[in-house]
C-alpha cells in the first residue's frame, strides 16, 4: 500500500516524523514524503528534518510565499500530476496549513482517500485562516483522526459519519516523548546563558497578532511587563521580524541577536530548531504563546502557558493542562501572567491517549484500506 505523506510547514515536520517511522515499520506499506515547500528556510523547515530524523522528501515542490490563494493553488497544480503518476492508495495530510488544505483538496479530485490526522479541532474563528483550512479539510477526508475528544463531537456535529472517526490521541506527543532523549541533550541554556526555571519564553506570529502593528504594540507593552521579572526569550518567526524591529517606543526592552544576555527585557532570537525549543520551554517559568501546537507541548511538559489569543482549538489543554486563554489585551496578559508566577502550580494531568503511541494507531487503521477499493 502506498501512502504519500504531505508537510510544508513548520508545525507539520514533528507531526509527520513519528508517523514516517511507523509506517516503515510495516513492510506492507510504501510511504512517500512529499514536501510541499511552503516553509524553505533553514531555521523554519530545514533542521527539522535533521533534528527528527525525517528522511529526505521524495518530490519537492518549491511553492515558497505568496498570498493565501496563491499558496493554495501552486500546491494543488504542482501536487496533482505527482499524484497522478505516483498514484497513491492513500494521501496523509496533518494539522491546519495550507498545504494541508491544498493537498487534501487535490486528493480527494482524484479519488484517492484522504486521512487527516489532527482532524475537529474547531476555534469557530472563521477570521483565522487554518480554521477554513480545517473545515476544508475535514469535509473532504475519509479517514479523520483525532487528537481530543472535543474533536469526534465537532465532526459528527458537521455531520460526518461516526465510521471515518478515529480517536487517536496526539502526534505531537509522539514526537515529544521519542526525541525526549535528544532534546534533554540541547546545550541551548548553555548557549544564551539562562538559569532553569528563570526565564519566560514567548511566540507570536499569527496574522491577527502580528500584521496591525497597533495590536502588536499592545502585546509587546503587556510583554514588557512581566519582562521586568525575568528575561523573556523570543525566536521570533520571519513574518514578525520586522514588525518588531519597527516599534520604535519599545526599542530599549527588546534586544535582538542571540549575543549578550540582559537579566530582563524582551530577547529577540532567530527561530530554533525543534531539540532546542523543547529544551527551552522545558526549563521555562512560563510560556507566552499565540502557536497552537505549543499549547499542547506546554500541556505536557507541565509549563504554565499563557494563550495570547481569543479561543483555543484545542480546550483539552485547558481542562486537563496548563493552558489559560487570555485574549491580547494588555492589562489582562499581565495580570494572568502574575497569578501563574505567584500561584502555586498544579500539575497537569494527561489528556486520554496522549501517551506517545498515536501513531502506532493510526498506522494501524490505515493497514486495514483495502488498496483495490475506490
Ligand atoms: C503558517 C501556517 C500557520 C502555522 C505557521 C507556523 C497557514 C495558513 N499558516 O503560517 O498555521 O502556525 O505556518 O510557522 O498555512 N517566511 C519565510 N521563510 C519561510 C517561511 C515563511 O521568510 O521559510 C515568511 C514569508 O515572508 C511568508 C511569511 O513568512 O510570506 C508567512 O509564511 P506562510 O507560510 O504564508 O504562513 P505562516 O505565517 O508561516
């Protein structure tokens, strides 16, 4: 059977990576990596694949940048005559970009089966691009795996039918706990000289955020704040850079390049790979985020996590983690901030099958497609 596996950006690469190594477990199975290009940098897609061990893609398709249609449809005219020779039994998309969408869509116009893993995941943001994407993506997809269990009741809400769903747990996880080993071994503290457990760690870099340089300065201001406590540590995505670079009032707290080491203030570093990441946020006090995949890592590496957006499609980081949604308002982010610094911490509980073995599951659904059936 022959499964091709599509990424193309960042928060695909530690989705796809367990899942590559189970399915070459089967030897039934021929899996295919295409890569669909929508991240190129180094520091975005590149060391990822050497950081997991994700082998070299077999078919590049060099998409790179361009507006939400644009990216779309290069995928969808590039993927569609890889599709048509490679002729795949199944055609495996993860989370919510829009090589997910792009990918899905042209499988589906082919009649070749579509398994989504991270599928019902639901903001009911309709503002947020990766919610059409995984409206999209959900109505088209015969296989839909899912990650919480909010998942299953917002596809069968949408009406699709209790066989095409798979409660599977957290891919996410899987990479989390098999790359454990490695990640424990990042020198990264070392590298920007910080102290376990004193230091927060920021992300930020979604549209709504970052493109309206008025809600940015607000975010930043409330950032400032809780940095007068402790270095703040922020990779910072490249859509944001310049953004930031740009907020002349906030100049003196934020200080860029990974050199000198300030005890306070907002520390602008390029993007890390994904072993020092984990690294980082392991040993930080507390995370300031607007990623979605972060809410879960924070969920189980048992970090306190500050949501610096409206909703959250993942609510089980809520109700079982350490996730707070607290929206971008200023006073509000620096208020949540102090009582998670001063209270007392909980630990988190797990979500149900968060365990490390989703993809062992979901390799293990899609071992029993019957290849001669349409
Ligand atoms: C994409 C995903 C988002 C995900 C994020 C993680 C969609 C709709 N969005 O957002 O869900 O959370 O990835 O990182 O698919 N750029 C570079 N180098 C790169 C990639 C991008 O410089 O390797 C810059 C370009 O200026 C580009 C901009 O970043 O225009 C945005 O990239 P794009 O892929 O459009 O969306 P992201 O914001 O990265």
């Amino acid at each position: 059977m022959k499964i091709a596996n599509i990424v193309g950006a960042r928060p695909n690469f530690m989705k796809i990576a367990p899942l590559m190594k189970a399915m070459r477990k089967q030897p039934e199975i021929q899996p295919l990596l295409i890569h669909t290009g929508q991240h190129y940098d180094a520091g975005m897609a590149g060391c990822f694949f050497q950081d997991l061990g994700i082998p070299s893609p077999d078919v590049f398709l060099e998409v790179g940048s361009g507006s939400h249609a644009m990216q779309t449809a290069e995928v969808m005219k590039r993927l569609e005559p890889v599709l048509e020779r490679q002729r795949p039994d199944v055609v495996l998309v993860v989370g919510d970009v829009n090589s997910t969408m792009a990918a899905a869509l042209t499988a589906a116009k082919l009649n070749i089966k579509v398994a989504h893993v991270e599928a019902g995941l639901r903001s009911f943001d309709r503002t947020m691009p990766e919610e059409i994407n995984r409206l999209v993506t959900d109505a088209v997809s015969d296989f839909l795996f899912v990650t919480e269990e909010s998942g299953e009741r917002h596809l069968l809400a949408e009406g699709i039918s209790q066989d095409k769903i798979f409660f599977v747990g957290n891919v996410m996880i899987d990479c989390l706990e098999s790359s454990r080993r490695l990640w424990t071994g990042s020198t990264i503290l070392e590298q920007l000289q910080l102290n376990k457990g004193r230091y927060g760690v920021v992300t930020l870099h979604r549209p709504s955020n970052v493109d309206e340089s008025q809600t940015l300065e607000r975010l930043v201001e409330a950032l400032s704040v809780v940095a007068e406590r402790f270095p703040l540590i922020f990779p910072v995505h490249p859509r944001t850079i310049g953004a930031l670079k740009s907020l002349e009032r906030f100049q003196s707290c934020l200080h860029f390049g990974n050199g000198a080491a300030p005890t306070t203030g907002i520390r602008c570093i390029a993007p890390l790979g994904y072993l020092d990441f984990m690294a980082l946020v392991e040993h930080s006090r507390i995370v300031l985020t607007d990623s979605g995949g972060i809410q879960e890592e924070t969920t189980v590496l048992g970090v306190p996590c500050l949501t610096l957006r409206e909703n959250t499609e993942r609510p089980v980081t809520v109700t079982h983690g350490t996730n707070r949604i607290v929206g971008s308002s200023p006073s509000r982010i620096v208020t949540e901030a102090a009582r998670m610094l001063d209270a007392p911490f909980n630990a988190p509980v797990l979500p149900p099958l968060w365990d490390g073995h989703a993809s062992e599951r979901i390799v293990a659904v899609l071992r029993r497609v019957d290849p001669t059936s349409t």
